[in-house]
C-alpha cells in the first residue's frame, strides 16, 4: 500500500456548473437552480466557506396538533412545547410527530450549509430511536445537541453524546450501575462510534467490560430530562484495557471526581489513530462514494486522517480538505451514489421549487411536512428511527451499501411520489404540494425549442448524461406527441409561443401543460433521476 501523502490534491479545474451541481448534491438536499447559479459566482475555497459557516440553532417545534380530539392544556397552538417537562401519553405522541416534521422542515428551508447533511451523517452514526426513547424533548435535546456540534470538535461530540440523556436511555446508560455494568455503551461507542471494525481496530471484550465500569453512575433526572452522575452508582475501581490501548490503566475515582475517568476514556480511545480513519471512511461513504479500496484507503483516507489528527479532531477541517479535492470532482464519482429516500424526496422538493404553506397557516405547513415524512419513511428513511443503533444499512452494509435504498419495494414508491407531486396528490385543506411545470419550464433558458428544453431540464435534474436517442425519443412521443408531423420542432415552439400571445386559450394551455407534466413524470421516473 502507498505511503499517505500530508495533503490531497487539490482541486484546480475550471469551476463549471457541473460541477458546482456536484458539490451542492452532496452537502445540500438537492441543487436548486438559484443555489447552483449564486455558487458558481464563488470560487471554491469561498463556496465551501459558505458551506460551512456557522449558523444560530433554529426556532423550535411548536404545537401544531390541537383538534377536535386533543387539546394541549399546557401549551398554546402555535407555541413551543420544548418549554414542558410535563407529558403523557397523547401529548408525547403528538409531539414526537411535531418534532419529526419541524426536522423535515428545516431540511426544505435549508440555507446554503452542510449543516442539515451533516446532522443526518451523525444521527446515522450516533443512531437512536425515538420510538425506543419515547420521549419528544429528550429526542429533540438531542437533535440540538447533534447541530450544536455537527461541524464542531468530534471528540466533544463523543463526550456530550455519552451523557446525552436520548444515548443514555437507548443504549442502557440509565440502567448501568457497580453492581451490574451495562456493557451496551462500552460496547459501541467502540465499534460504532470511535475506532470501529477497520483493519486497524483490535479492541477486546475485556476492553468492552473495562469501558463500562468507567461509564457507571450516569443517569437521567426523571423529572426534568436531564442526565446527571451519581458517584454512589459508579464503580470507582482501577480499570485496565489491552494491549490495543497500550495497556492504559484509568485511575479509579470515588465521589464526584468518578465522572472525570469518562475523560481518561475519552483520551485513550482517541489516542488511537484508527478514530481519524474510521471516521473518514464513514464521511468518504456518505459524501463521495461507497467503495473504499487500498489505493483509496492509502491516498484520499490516511491523507484525511492525518488532517483530523492535526486539527485536534475537529471536522471542518477534513471537510474543507475533502470537498476542495480533486478526487471528490473526479469524473468517477459523480451519479455514483444512489439518492437516499431524503435526498430524493427533500432533493425533489427545493429543486423544483415546491411551496409549503407559510408559517401563519402552521397547522398545515407542519401536516404537509409530516406527510413528506410519511413517504420518505415508507421508502425506509424514517428519521427519527433508524433501523436499530448502527444506523440505516445503505451506509455500512457491504457489498450493496447505497443500492439498498432502491428495490421492488422501494422503487415503485418513489414513482408514485414524484409523480403524485406532479398531480397535486399531496394536500391537505386546500394546500397542495404541486410542482408547476409552468413556472419550472418558464424558467429554463429557451422553453420554446424543444431540443433545448429536454437538454435544460436533464442538465438541470440528472447528474449523468441522457442518451440522444432518448431524448429524441422523449421530444417526438412527448413533447410533439397528437401533431401532425412528431418529428417538426415548429409545432411546440408554436405552442409555446401561443401561451404569451393568447393568453385565453385554454385548449392549448391545457395541452402543453399535460405535455409538460408528461416530461417531468418521464424525467424523474428513468433510472437517471435516481442518482447523485
């Protein structure tokens, strides 16, 4: 295997908008067209400056559930019930809908930022499960926690997770004590969530055992969700690991001072140089491409390593170094993933411009961002509730890894969403999510020849080329379909012109638009629109 270098090369084409289209696929849900044409007035460094740019914690989920069923006595409509440590039954069902729709929501309004991207790489990483939790503040506590940091210091993140009051509940934090050390946690904050599986990891069981005796006396406040270590709960013995962690031994602690070996563990764990690679490997698979192989692992992941390394683990870093690569715009890696359910359904709705209702009509613009959930969770991306706590397969399950996200299942699922977001099939009291074909095909640089207007649209939506035979194939079956002659381009552009001159022809309104909705269900329904 080669050496590693200090740096990748970095990326020194010229600056276009496939490329441009590139980058904002990955990062972003989906690349809307203004998005694509204000990033191609940057340079790189300053685009993934804006990338990467802190932002202020959102507004909080409010309460959109009053009806004729249930009232909240406690919370006002429109109000946040981030504020109550008070919850039943109901009120905890309905606000764990509300938080899973104020997070799709913020993924459709998303600025120009990882931010969203990356609050989903660590919610995969740091998987739990809302149902399995089955609180809504600790779940949204958690959600905050994971923005606080998602570009922020990894090992930071690590130590506010293991005593984050959601992670304490799920993995059995709450039940571990002396007596009884829950090994859960020890058990994957080493193989899911530091040094992993990889080559480089030979942690032990004994080294699980070890690690949960450290992580005794955390719990959680049943009142307030707040976790809190309880040092007559802690075991406050001398813990020795293996040979992998150097035969450390952490001092034992009683009293208070117990929570301080939760950093002593910390330190040896990210001692260890396969953190950096592990981690670069599930951010290599998330944003560029599942295949790692040894000239990869050698000259893109232990370069990126040793960058996580000399910036003290801090993620923007590795971040910048990856994303200003040539290797992350090499012709290879581009339409070589599979969109994710959430990439797809969120990527389908900011492309194309699709209006929720604004925040005055909350009842409706949540309802509307819940049944955007409800789809994306039928196409097996439920957020919220990962599969189980190593997160969704698609992003460790070799050798299929993205491919997992399309099947029979699934597939026909994302047809039908598209398509139903073409027809209006999304609605609720008179709010329909719709795709204005109108407004969309107005938009394209010369709508009127349909040459140009296939290759705009497929330049726009796909990442990867569209054979010529089928777009030909497209304009004279769609486009120039019940004309006289389906190979005379005149006959749309005549159509389409008429649209301006004679506004009050609905006959040929109503044509080229079931023309136009006609393209875009084809468009999005060819194995070209599933990629990014």
């Amino acid at each position: 295997m080669m050496e590693p270098t200090k740096r990748l090369e970095p990326f020194r084409g010229k600056w276009t908008v496939e490329d441009v289209k590139h980058l904002l696929k990955r990062t972003m849900f989906g690349a809307k067209p203004e998005d694509v044409a204000y990033v191609q007035t940057l340079s790189l460094r300053k685009a993934l400056g804006t990338l990467l740019a802190d932002e202020p914690a959102p507004a909080p989920p409010i309460n959109n559930y009053n009806d004729d069923k249930f009232t909240d006595d406690e919370i006002l409509p429109g109000e946040t019930w981030t504020t109550s440590i008070n919850y039943d039954g109901m009120n905890n069902y309905r606000r764990k809908n509300s938080f899973k729709s104020w997070w799709i929501g913020l993924m459709v309004n998303q600025n120009r930022t990882l931010r969203e991207k990356m609050v989903i790489f660590w919610h995969n990483h740091f998987a739990t499960q809302t149902n399995m939790i089955d609180n809504a503040l600790m779940c949204y506590r958690h959600n905050i926690l994971l923005r606080q940091y998602a570009l922020g210091n990894f090992k930071e993140l690590v130590k506010a997770v293991t005593k984050d009051p959601a992670m304490l509940k799920y993995l059995n934090g709450t039940a571990s004590n002396k007596k009884a050390p829950d090994e859960n946690y020890g058990r994957e904050l080493q193989e899911l969530f530091t040094v992993g599986k990889g080559p480089g990891s030979h942690y032990t069981e004994a080294d699980v055992k070890a690690a949960a005796k450290v992580l005794t006396g955390f719990r959680n406040d049943t009142t307030t969700f707040v976790s809190l270590f309880d040092p007559g709960r802690h075991d406050s013995s001398d813990k020795t690991f293996s040979e992998f962690y150097g035969n450390t031994t952490i001092k034992g602690r009683r009293g208070p001072e117990g929570e301080q070996e939760l950093d002593d563990l910390l330190t040896m764990i990210f001692a260890q140089d396969e953190v950096a690679r592990f981690i670069c490997r599930k951010l290599y698979r998330f944003f560029v491409y599942h295949q790692i192989d040894d000239a990869t692992e050698a000259t893109v992941i232990g370069p990126l390593a040793e960058v996580f390394r000399a910036n003290k683990y801090e993620i923007k870093p590795v971040l910048r170094e990856l994303f200003g690569s040539q290797h992350f715009f090499d012709a290879a890696n581009r339409g070589a993933m599979i969109k994710s359910p959430l990439d797809y359904t969120i990527g389908l709705c900011r492309e194309f411009g699709v209006s929720f209702p604004q925040t005055a009509n909350y009842v409706d613009q949540y309802g509307l961002w819940q049944a955007v959930q409800n789809r994306t969770a039928d196409m097996q991306q439920d957020i919220g509730d990962p599969p189980n706590v190593a997160g969704w397969p698609a992003y460790y399950q070799a050798p299929m890894f993205d491919r997992i996200w399309v099947n029979s299942d699934t597939l026909p699922k994302r047809n039908v969403f598209s398509d139903g977001m073409i027809n209006g099939n999304i609605n609720r009291n008179g709010n329909k999510l719709l795709i204005d074909v109108m407004a969309y095909t107005q938009a394209l640089p010369n709508p009127a020849d349909p040459v140009a207007l296939i290759d705009d649209a497929v330049q726009r939506l796909y990442m990867i080329e569209l054979p010529d035979k089928d777009k030909q194939y497209i304009k004279s079956s769609i486009l120039l379909s019940g004309l006289q002659d389906t190979m005379s381009d005149h006959y749309w552009t005549q159509a389409w012109t008429n649209l301006t001159a004679r506004p009050d022809d609905a006959a040929n309104r109503n044509n080229v638009q079931k023309k136009l909705k006609s393209l875009y269900k084809y468009l999005m329904n060819l194995p070209q629109y599933q990629l990014a």
